[in-house]
C-alpha cells in the first residue's frame, strides 16, 4: 500500500500522465537493475573503502533512466561516481 502511494504522489510530482505510466514503471525496473548490479560488483570486487563508489555509481546509472530511474534511486549526489572511486580499484569496475 505505501508503494502504491509513493508511486501516485511521486507520479504528481514529475508530471507523468496516466499514459506514461508503464515508461515511468519500466523506468523504476531498470534504476533497480542498476543499482542491484553496483550492488553485486561490490561484492564481487571485494575491495576495502570501495562501497561509497559502488553505491554512487548505482545510484548515477539509475538516475540516467529518466524520472522513473532517479525515482528510484534518490540520488545521493547526481556527480561523477568517480570522484568516490578508490585507488587499485580494477579497471573492470
């Protein structure tokens, strides 16, 4: 039920017609793609002091889906997530 009323006033606040509901909710799905896959590459790097760039690069991919992707998110920073980036992290990240 909160969701349900987070999406509605949310849905008031960016202006999404009853037409772009299904973009506004597709939206959401691939801002939470996003950040699950930040999520899982922190984990799999393993890296010490490497979970502030993990989180803000998630939270940077899913704010670029439109409003449904920065919905999503709450994005912390709307930066570069580089500047979180810690020394010896792998390029692969």
């Amino acid at each position: 039920m909160k969701l349900s009323v987070v999406i509605i006033f949310c849905s008031l606040v960016l202006g999404v017609s009853t037409q772009g509901w299904g973009m506004f909710l597709r939206e959401a799905g691939h801002g939470a793609r996003d950040m699950w896959r930040a999520y899982s590459d922190m984990r799999e790097a393993n890296y010490i002091g490497a979970d502030k760039y993990f989180h803000a690069r998630g939270n940077y991919d899913a704010a670029q889906r439109g409003p449904g992707g920065a919905w999503a998110a709450k994005v912390i920073s709307g930066k570069d997530p580089n500047r979180f980036r810690p020394a010896g992290l792998p390029d692969k990240y």
